[in-house]
C-alpha cells in the first residue's frame, strides 16, 4: 500500500457547545456514553489500515492528550505505527490550511506520497482506502470528499459543483444562499509533493483549505471530488448533539449508525468500571448505559455515560448524563445535557415547566428546551430549574434564595 499520513484537524474550539467546551476542545467532547467525538475518526484511520497519525491540537488539549495517549486503543502503538500531538510553538493556528503549514517539517519529515487531511469532529463511519484508491485512479492532485445536504443547511459547509466524472468544476465556502448540494466534508486527500508546493506559495497569514486552497486549485489541478453515501454528522451545536446521541438509541429499522458492526469498531480508551447494574424497580426504556452506571430509577431515551449513578423514583427522560454524574431520589431531568461529576439533588426538577423562552442571553444556542449543567454542580435538593437554561461550572446554587432559575437564565 502507498504510504500515507493522516493529519487530524482537532484543534478547534467549538464555541457553540458553548458549556460543553469550556474546559475541553470539541473533539474531546464525550459522545454516545463511553465515547469522544475523535474516536471515530480515529477509529476510522484504524479500521481503514492508516497507522501513520499526527493529530494537530491548539486549544484546551490537555484532555485530549490524555485520551489519545500512546494511542493504544486504536492500535496505534505498534512497532510499524504511532500518533503523534503536534502543538503550535510560537504563534495560533489561523486557518485550517495554516495549521497544516505550521508543521510543514512534520510531513517532510514523514515523507508519505499522499497527505490525508481529516476533522476530529464529525460522527460517521468511513473506509479512507477507498476514497485514497480512487485519487490514486483519477491521477488527482486532490479529492474532496462530499456528502450531499439540503441546500437550507448550505451555509455550514463548503459547496461545490462537479461534472459528469466527479472533476469539481466550483466551490465556495459556505454561502449564504445556493441550489448547490455537494458538501466538503473537510476531508482531503492531497498528492504531498502538490499540497506541499501551494502550503508554501501562498501566502495568505489566515490560509485555509476552503476560502484559498481549493478554489485556486481547480483552476489549476485535477481536483475531484469522492461521494460518500453514509452516515455523517457534525454534533457542533447543542441541538444537534443532543439529537445524534438520542438517535443511537432508536429501533434498529430507524437507527442510522451501527456502533454494534463487528467488521468496523469503534475504539475508545475506556475506564474500567463494573458492569452496569439495574435495581429491582428500576424501569429502562430506549437508552444507552456505559459502564459503571447503577439504576434504580427510571430512565427513557437516554444516554448514561460511565458512573451515572439514578437513585430510586428518579426520573431522566430524553437527555444526555455525562461521567459520574448522581441524580438524587426523586429527582426529574428533562430534555438536558448534563456534563460530568455534577450531582442532582433529590426531588430537584431539571429542564422542567411548559415555559420555552429561549435562553436571554445566547438564544442561538438554546430556543428548543433544552437546558445545559457544566461540571462538578451541586443543585441543591427540591430546586426548580427550567429550559432552555444555561448553568455553568463554578455556579454557586445554593446561593439561589427561592431555588428557582427561570426558563431562558444563565447562570455563572
């Protein structure tokens, strides 16, 4: 096989997970209970025979450093493998191109003939060998791959046109308005020599793959474009990672990612917690229970991350409960995101009430019913806490007089 180095892009902030990347970089975001959300590119990298692996961080990695490690879980201790962190020294990365050409020496250093350039932050299954043969077959000096979207949800992704063989013909960078369908998944394979020579030429301070180094390519290379027909989300906003966790829980006629393939793991660094226990009267209905979690209560559609801990007669309904969280008894939670290490306090009643006032002071990241806690909260028993609320790590609850926080409040 052609030698091949993958560059993961996982140095992004995430700013829309808001509570959820305060502390931690959006890839190292926990997903699907035992999961983070790099572990299935990663995962993919290894199903795929790629071994050769420098992840690219720049903000908050020390999590992120922590999971990945020596990279044993994925495989990628071996003798003929290895993952490497590679950090920016002096200056930020500015783009996503620039990342890149900040550790250009990496990949000289390296000197595979094909880069292949990934995001850390999508959800979804994919075999790189196939999309890396068809560059090799179209002599390509690069293949974007691209999923198809709805036109309305054009806005997040780069766009482009492509003839009758796949040759891209347009692309622009996440227009306002387009007929357009044919997404970047942000996922490139590039010629080293080629992407070499324009990391080097261009010398744009902010140089990115889709605003500079795609559209100057087709001008002047065989650019073409690698259709992927599966499964493939980006859990960027509080919506959307609320919706692909609670869609892994659906019948198997409706489910759309099969974690349970045995032909194509996914792999985590995961703790070793007892097995899950399920108490006399307790009542389970389309969840997903990690590791170490003890129920007594009553859980629906929901997803428990490692040692949750759901005391008898409470009750969590469409959420997501991250590590080590313990909701006392009697306790309701409702349509929440729960980060780790918080505790609930009995009778408490979270994401509760018919009020949908979206959150005052970032109604863009929460107008659904949603309502997010962050890490290592204490909600005092029999509090009130409504939706679409945003409460942050350090809030000091137990200073709230009346034990109630309206629908659309964040608190600090």
């Amino acid at each position: 096989m052609k030698k091949v180095l993958a560059l993961i892009l996982a140095g992004g902030r995430g700013t829309r997970l808001d509570i959820l990347s305060e502390n931690r970089v959006k890839p190292s975001v926990p997903f699907a209970g035992k999961y983070r959300i790099i572990d299935f590119t990663l995962s993919n990298c290894a199903n795929s025979g790629i071994y050769d692996i420098a992840i690219l961080t720049q903000y908050l990695p020390f999590s992120l450093n922590d999971h990945i490690g020596s990279g044993k879980p994925w495989d990628l201790d071996r003798r003929d493998s290895k993952v490497t962190l590679l950090q920016p020294h002096n200056e930020w990365y500015m783009g996503t191109a620039d990342a890149v050409r900040k550790n250009i020496h990496y990949i000289e250093q390296v000197k595979a003939e094909y880069v292949l350039i990934l995001s850390g932050d999508h959800i979804y299954k994919m075999n790189y060998r196939k999309m890396i043969d068809k560059h090799i077959s179209d002599n390509a000096a690069l293949t974007v791959g691209v999923n198809i979207v709805d036109p309305k949800d054009a806005h997040h992704f780069g766009m482009l046109r492509a003839d009758e063989n796949l040759k891209i013909t347009d692309f622009v960078e996440k227009p306002k308005e387009t007929n357009l369908t044919m997404a970047s998944m942000g996922i490139y394979v590039f010629n080293t020599d080629v992407l070499l020579h324009y990391l080097r030429t261009m010398d744009q301070e902010d140089l990115d793959f889709g605003k500079h180094i795609i559209p100057k390519m087709i001008k002047e290379q065989p650019v073409f474009a690698y259709k992927f027909h599966g499964y493939w989300k980006d859990v960027g906003t509080y919506d959307s990672y609320l919706e692909t966790n609670l869609g892994l829980i659906e019948t198997v006629d409706k489910i759309q990612l099969d974690m349970y393939d045995p032909s194509w793991k996914i792999y985590t660094r995961s703790e070793e917690l007892p097995a899950v226990k399920v108490g006399s009267k307790a009542k389970i209905t389309q969840a997903l229970l990690s590791n170490g979690a003890i129920v007594a209560g009553e859980v629906e559609r929901s997803v428990l991350s490692p040692g949750v801990i759901v005391h008898p007669f409470a009750k969590v309904k469409n959420s997501v409960i991250l590590n080590d969280v313990e909701i006392m008894q009697g306790a309701t939670v409702e349509n929440c995101i729960i980060d780790k290490h918080t505790v609930i306090g009995a009778n408490a009643k979270i994401g509760y009430g018919s009020d949908y006032t979206p959150n005052k002071e970032h109604p863009e990241l929460l107008d659904t019913g949603i309502t997010v806690l962050g890490k290592h909260l204490q909600v005092p028993e029999n509090m009130e806490i409504g939706r679409n609320v945003r409460i942050f790590q350090g809030s000091e609850l137990n200073k709230i007089i009346n034990k109630k926080v309206a629908s659309g409040e964040t608190i600090r």
